[in-house]
C-alpha cells in the first residue's frame, strides 16, 4: 500500500497544481488568439497579392513571347532581303570589275559582246549616282 498511497498523492498533487498550470495555459491561450488571427489574416493577403502577381508576370511573359516572335519574324525577313539585295550587289560588283579590266585593256567592242555588258546596262540604268546625259552616252552602245 505505501507505494499506492505515494502514488496517489503525487496525482492528487498534479490535480490542484496541474488545474492552476491549466487554466493559465488555456489564459495565454486566448490572449493568443487576436494576434494569431491577425497573422492568418495577413498570410491570406499576402497570399492573394503574390497570386496576382502570378498573373501579371504570367500574362508580361506571353506578351513578351509574342514581341520575341514578331522580332524574329522581321529580323528573319529582314535578313533574306538583305542576302538577296547582298547577292545582287556582288553580282554587280563582279561585272563592273570585269567591264573596268575589259576597258583598260581596250576592249571597248568586244566588251558588248560579253554577258556582262547587259548587267552593267542594268546597273547604270538603275542608278541614280549617274547623271542623265552621262546614262544616255553610256546605254547608247
């Protein structure tokens, strides 16, 4: 029995002290409740502001996709143009060269008979680096 008795006591002790430890427990508790809220408050908002967020940068990203795109778009087209424009100016060159050595060597006949007299014939015809008279003397031949 003294080990009983002994053990009873002990609980019997936690009952009167352990309510006490309760109660203030349960007190702090509540004390607690208004400033936990607040912060369960202030968690939901911020998590409504970071999924607005989300939103904004979501709908910024496609746009600035779609902008990426129409970049591509004209830097692609602006390229082809350029390397046929580049194609056409080399072809240009290389029969201006051959038009320039053909007439130092004193082939100013023989160089209308070539085919690279029509390409210079286009080229002086579409520029406009040339005076008219100087046109009109030059597409004579």
């Amino acid at each position: 029995g003294e080990k009983e008795k002994d053990l009873y006591d002990k609980f019997m002790c936690w009952c009167k002290t352990g309510g006490s430890d309760l109660t203030a427990s349960i007190e702090a508790a509540k004390e607690k409740v208004p400033s936990v809220m607040a912060e369960i408050e202030a968690s939901e908002a911020k998590i409504a502001q970071a999924k607005e967020d989300l939103k904004a940068a979501t709908a910024e990203r496609v746009a600035a996709k779609k902008a990426m795109e129409e970049a591509t778009a004209v830097r692609e087209k602006e390229a082809e143009a350029f390397a046929k424009e580049k194609a056409e100016d080399d072809t240009n060159i290389a029969a201006m060269q051959k038009a320039i050595a053909a007439l130092e060597r004193g082939m100013a006949g023989g160089f209308l008979q070539t085919a690279t007299a029509p390409i210079v014939r286009r080229i002086v015809q579409g520029s406009d680096a040339i005076e008219d008279s100087d046109r009109q003397q030059l597409l004579a031949f």
